[in-house]
C-alpha cells in the first residue's frame, strides 16, 4: 500500500502512476491505462487524464496506493 | 509567454502540486509561511534557473525526499513547449526543454523572461549601490544574452585578483600576473560598462514616461550612470582607458587589497526632479520611484525582446497604497502574473479582471475562482 498526499484537489491518473513511481514515463502510463491494466476504486479505468481526488484508491500491478 | 500548467513534487512543503494557471492574473491568498511564496519561486526556478530567494538547492528539496521536479507546459510564440527541472541530491540540477537538456542558463534564457517585485525591492533607493547594480544587471541580462556570462566571467576574475591582492605580494613576477588580470578585466568590463550605458539610455526614456504618468504630471525621474567611463562612444576606447586606470590603481589596490576600479564599484544615482532621491526624497515619493522602475522593466524587456516575460509579484501589495496598486495592475494587461497576498481586501483592486484565485493552506491550495472553477 502507498500513500501519496497531494496538495491540490486532484491529480490525474497518469501524472499519479509517474509520481509514484510506478511507470517512467508519461508514454508507458498511457498504455497501462488504456490497455485496461489500472483500476480506481475497484473499476478498470482507461481514461488517462482522469481526476484522481483526496480518498480514491488506485491500483496497479499489485499495487494499491491510497491518495490522502 | 504562457504558463498553460505547472506540476510541482517535492519542493519545500509540498509533495504535489497541479495548477492551470489563468493567462492573465493568479493570485494565491494565504496566511505567512502557508506556501505561497513557494510556488512563485518554483516557477523562477523553471524559467529562469535560479530561485529568487538565496536559497541553495538542497534547502528547497522536501525534508526525506530525495528529488525534486517542476514540470510545465509553457506557451512561448505561439509554440507549446514541456519544461522540466529536477534536482537529485545526487546529480544536482538538470533542466529540460521539449526532452532536450539546456546545459547552461544562456539557452534558458534566450527564449524567456522573468520579472520578480518582492518587498526587499523597496530598498534599491534607499540602500547601498549593491542592490542597484543588481537591478541592470537583472535587466540588461534578460535583454542580451552575453552580457550575464561576460559579467560572471569579470566577477571570476575579479575575485582571484582580490585573493592576490589580499596575498600583498609586490614582487614583479605578481605585477606580471595582476597585468594579466587587467587585461582580461578591461576586456570584459568594457562591455559591461558599455551595455549598462546603452540599456540605461533607453530606460531612462521609458521611466521618465512611466513615472510621468505615476505622479500625475508632476516628478521627473531620471537614472544616472556613475561611472568614468559612461561618456565613451566607443567600446575598445572604454577598454584602453579602463586598462590604463587598473594599471595605475595596482599600488593603492595593493594597500587596501582590494580592486578599487571597475564597474563593479559602478553606482547608479537615481534623481526626482533633478535632486537625488535617495538624500531628498520621501519615503512615497522612493516607493513611487521603484514601482516606476519595475513596470518600465517590464516594458523594456516587451519592446526590446518582442516577447510578453512572466512577472511575479511577492507580497507587495500591502506595501503599496491604492494608487500606486491601481497603477501597478493597470500596467500588467496581458502579461501572465502570479501574486501573493495575505490579506483579502486587496482582493476588490482586481474585481472584473480576468483571474484564477487559489487559497493556500496547511492541507494544501484550493481553487475558488477563476476559468474551469469547480463548483
């Protein structure tokens, strides 16, 4: 599980797999994305901008990071 | 030049940042020490490669992170360009335009412009020469690009003349290397001296307008170079006489270990109405001057450079009174600002402007107005 805090009101799924970590580009986060390989909330999500927010839950090739 | 959006990590008290900026006015709202500050120094750090406070690098990195990195999406030309900076403990700081590394500031340089207004501004009239050279040189540097690494290269030779001179050594064999510095020195000092001139003869032009319009008419300012060379039309003769003057210089430099020639020693007497300002002047009349002098910086740079800078403008506001605030913001049309404040009733002198308003809190910044609002 990691927690990423952030300081705005949202971050969006593709910058959030970059900052933490998980992917080393902005390239290979949108083909996770879209590929079906990520899920928030429990539901696959494929849209590569879409907004995270404080609470959601996001996972990814086993890992599970909480957004506070 | 636009910010269209600005991503901040691990830069002092924040982990992650996301903004898209309004092309006109932002203004961050905050109690001290909330942050604000912060982002407009992340954003001085991006463009022009160096924070405006005098901070070193490691200081700004979250305490237990290991990097930090500011991305935008900058809009130069008509053209969109990503901007990178990351800093590693590690490997120091790299800077990034479209992927492609900028190895030095010049290239940061040639295709932006930054203007800061802090409150320590305030004190260029009143304080010593230091703050006023810093001023041109800040200004002539985002008008030519040579001029910051002939500058810096005198500084570097300047200071290894004064650690010799501090040495005291006298003997001819030292002579021959303090000639060596010499000539190096007039070299570069000559178009330090020449450019200071050439660019002040257009401010003064410009200020004298823009403070005309301050002061209702009714104060003349003007800027004036000190400097034994300042009447010299042209380059290699500045050169040959400033030659000539470290030449003659070497026994008392010697004495006092110090370089007491060069434009380093250069002041700038800033008159109002043909008086000096800093003897004469009231403290309205030195605030009036350094707003003039700010906003015809700006004015300067979008005729010379043909290109619009991004000005930031750090908690000045509640130094300044109405007048002088409506001016300041009736100069800003179409030039992207970033402000901080702490109090909100400086808010009502930007009603029916376009602008994007952020609270800065503890728990993070908070958009309450502007283009894209979420409700």
């Amino acid at each position: 599980m990691i927690t990423i805090n952030i300081d705005c009101e949202y971050i969006e799924l593709d910058s959030l797999l970059k900052f933490a970590k998980l992917v080393n580009s902005g390239g290979e986060a949108k083909h996770f994305i879209k590929d079906g390989f990520v899920k928030l909330n429990g539901e696959v999500e494929t849209r590569r901008k879409k907004k995270i927010y404080k609470g959601d839950t996001v996972e990814f090739d086993g890992e599970c990071i909480q957004v506070v | 030049m636009k910010i269209i959006s600005l991503e901040i990590e691990n830069f002092r008290n924040y982990d992650y940042l996301s903004l898209f900026p309004n092309e006109n006015i932002n203004i961050f709202l905050g109690r001290n020490a909330s942050g604000k500050t912060n982002i407009l120094e992340a954003i001085s750090m991006l463009i022009s490669g160096k924070s405006f406070r005098t901070s070193r690098d490691r200081e700004i990195l979250k305490f237990g992170e290991e990097s930090f990195k500011i991305n935008a999406l900058i809009e130069i030309n008509n053209l969109e360009k990503d901007y990178s900076l990351t800093y590693s403990d590690d490997k120091k700081k790299k800077i990034q335009i479209n992927l492609t590394n900028i190895d030095n500031l010049k290239e940061l340089r040639r295709d932006n412009a930054l203007i800061v207004f802090k409150p320590e501004d305030l004190e260029i009239v009143k304080d010593g020469p230091n703050l006023r050279r810093k001023f041109f040189d800040d200004l002539i540097s985002n008008l030519d690009l040579i001029y910051r690494y002939n500058l810096s290269k005198y500084e570097t030779i300047l200071k290894q003349k004064n650690d010799l001179l501090k040495s005291r050594n006298g003997k001819l064999d030292t002579r021959l290397l303090f000639e060596a510095y010499n000539i190096q020195l007039s070299s570069l000092g000559s178009y330090i001296i020449y450019m200071r001139k050439k660019v002040l003869r257009r401010f003064n032009e410009i200020i004298a307008e823009v403070h005309s319009d301050i002061s209702n008419g009714e104060e003349l300012l003007e800027i004036e170079y000190m400097n034994p060379h300042s009447e010299i039309d042209d380059m290699k003769k500045i050169e040959i006489e400033l030659l000539n003057e470290l030449r003659d210089s070497l026994d008392r430099d010697l004495m006092l270990k110090y370089s007491t020639k060069g434009p380093h020693r250069d002041e700038y007497m800033i008159k109002l109405n043909k008086k000096e300002l800093k003897r004469y002047g009231s403290q309205g009349q030195q605030r009036s001057s350094v707003l003039s002098m700010k906003i015809s910086e700006l004015k300067i740079i979008r005729e010379e450079r043909k290109m619009t800078p991004i000005f930031l403008m750090d908690d000045v506001f509640s130094e300044l009174d109405k007048d002088r605030r409506k001016k300041l913001i009736e100069n800003i049309r179409g030039v992207q600002t970033f402000i901080t404040m702490a109090e909100e009733n400086y808010l009502e002198d930007f009603n029916n402007m376009n602008k994007n308003l952020y609270i800065v809190r503890e728990n993070g910044v908070k958009k309450i107005g502007g283009k894209n609002a979420e409700q």
